[in-house]
C-alpha cells in the first residue's frame, strides 16, 4: 500500500464527515490507500459515525480518553501500512486530486512534502488569514528546500520508515504547536529534505478573531517555545527571539538603551495600541510588519513569562 492517510478528530464532527468524504472520493487508486482516523474522546458522536461507515479503506481508531495532537498522531502511525504517511487536519477540505499531488511529490526519492494550506475566503478575517496563508514556506520560491521550522503537519506527507526512525511525534507537546516545528527540526538533523508542494492544496475552514490567534500564540510561547529551545537552541535565533535581552544562550547581547527599547516596544501600551489598529482594520490587507510585530510580541511575552523576565 502506498498512502496512509492519518487524520485525528476531537468534537469535530460535521468536519471530519466532509473530510472522510472528500477523502474517498479521491482520484488516487482506491486499492492503494487507507484513511485513519484517531478519535480522541469526542463528545459529539464522531465515534458513533464513524463505526457506521462501511468502506473499508476507513479505519477508526477509537479511544477512551483525551490525548493531545502528537499522541493522536503517534497513534495513528503505528496503525498505518502504507508506505508514506499523509497528515491532514479535520477543518480541511480537498480537491479530488489531493491525494494524487501528494504521492507523485514524492517520486523524486525520500523528502517530506508540505503541501500548500490557505484560508476560505472570509472577509471578517481577510487581514490575518491573508498574513497566515503568506507565511513560513508560502515566502520561498516553489520547490526551494523548507528549514526544519517551516514543517507543519495540517497538510504534509513523510515515509513511515522516515518517522518511525526519528522517534515520532515528541508527546511531551501537549499544547497547540511546538510538535510539527520540533518534527521538522528532526527531519532536517536527519538529511531529510523538506519540499514545499503548493499543489497539493487543503482548503482551511476553522477562523479565529485576531484577538484569539493573539492568546494562542502566547499559549504557544509559554507552553512549547521553553521545551523546543531546550532541544534545538539554534531555534533561539531562528525563531527572531534572539533580540531578548535575557537570551540564556548569548548573555548581556545588546546595549541597555537597545534592552531599553525592546521593552518598550512589547509594552502593554504598544502593543494594545497596535493590535486595536490591526483589530479596527481586519477586513483588510495590513502591512506584513505590523502582524509581525503583534506575533511576534506575543509568543516572546510567552516564552518570557514562562521562562524569564516578565515583558
């Protein structure tokens, strides 16, 4: 078998049936793939669903208790037998040839595909969608090799061998983001090449305001930027947190007027003024530097109140 597609559910269940759907209605050889789906412990009859389908390439892994993403995902590997593992998320949805673009990307020989993931059009969150679907590997020009840290597993493919080799998913993430950056950090250490395959595009329906991407990502800071810089500390600089005045990894880096200044500009004040702004224009194109600043702002608050000097 070539594909095993693994995808992992938690009270999404009108989602997962569209996906499921779209997933065996595929183009690709219906004899050649699996689609598994590890339910964690919904409270919406996903389970109920999806031990009433029939087709057989549907495979429920059904658990009794909560787990976070890298469990799931783990989960649903160790289940697989196709020789490339494809990871979707539920709040996607596919085009017929989805599956297709992403087995022929991998013809060339052993690499991990990041397919392309953009927003429905939405003009409530025109702003951060837009900011979000130009970011990580959409800034490089197509068929460039992806750093470690551009690797997201909402729409990627990687050999099983490959994963099962570099240990799997770390379960030790148990918060939103953290386990596909530390995946795509190993791959990278381990001479896997990381391509970009904007053809196999997975449309992406879950919105947040700018205000709740804002929580998640200091969420994120707190929860998953201490653990990936205790592994990787090369991700200090990578991650643009190097300018923090407490960087444990290069001490007493910068001026105190510079220290001064860095301060300043993650200041409640600023920051608010700035994210009102971003707020009051989010129907529209905002300057990629304001997004960054805001992103940016937030997952180093996190990081610092979690492991340092508060912001």
């Amino acid at each position: 078998m070539t594909l095993s597609v693994v995808v992992i559910s938690f009270n999404q269940r009108l989602l997962i049936e569209r996906l499921i759907g779209q997933l065996l209605d595929q183009s690709f050889a219906p004899d050649d793939y699996e689609v598994i789906v590890v339910e964690c412990n919904s409270q919406d009859q996903t389970a109920d669903w999806l031990l009433a389908q029939s087709d057989a390439r549907l495979r429920p892994v059904i658990l009794s208790h909560d787990c976070n993403r890298s469990a799931a995902r783990n989960r649903g590997i160790l289940e697989s037998r196709g020789r490339i593992v494809v990871m979707i998320d539920g709040d996607h949805t596919i085009s017929p040839d989805f599956l297709v673009r992403h087995s022929d990307a991998h013809a060339p020989g052993v690499r991990a595909i990041v397919g392309k993931s953009i927003f429905a059009p939405d003009p409530e969150y025109r702003a951060i969608s837009t900011y979000l679907d130009g970011s990580g590997a959409a800034k490089l020009p197509i068929g460039t090799m992806l750093p470690g840290r551009y690797f997201l597993t909402r729409n990627c493919s990687v050999p099983r061998d490959v994963l099962i080799d570099i240990g799997l998913f770390d379960e030790q993430f148990d918060q939103w983001g953290g386990e596909d950056l530390d995946l795509g950090v190993r791959l990278e250490r381990a001479g896997v090449p990381i391509i970009g395959a904007p053809q196999a595009l997975a449309v992406h329906h879950h919105f947040r305001t700018l205000q709740e991407v804002m929580r998640v990502i200091e969420a994120y800071g707190a929860g998953s930027i201490p653990r990936l810089l205790g592994k990787h500390p090369q991700l200090f600089r990578e991650l643009n947190l190097d300018w923090l005045y407490h960087n444990p990894f290069q001490p007493d880096q910068f001026s105190r007027p510079t220290r001064l200044l860095h301060r300043l500009l993650c200041s409640a004040l600023i920051y608010t003024t700035m994210l009102s702004i971003a707020q009051s224009l989010r129907r529209f194109r905002l300057p990629r530097v304001l997004l960054d600043y805001l992103h940016l702002r937030q997952y180093a608050k996190g990081y610092c109140r979690a492991a340092g000097p508060k912001l």
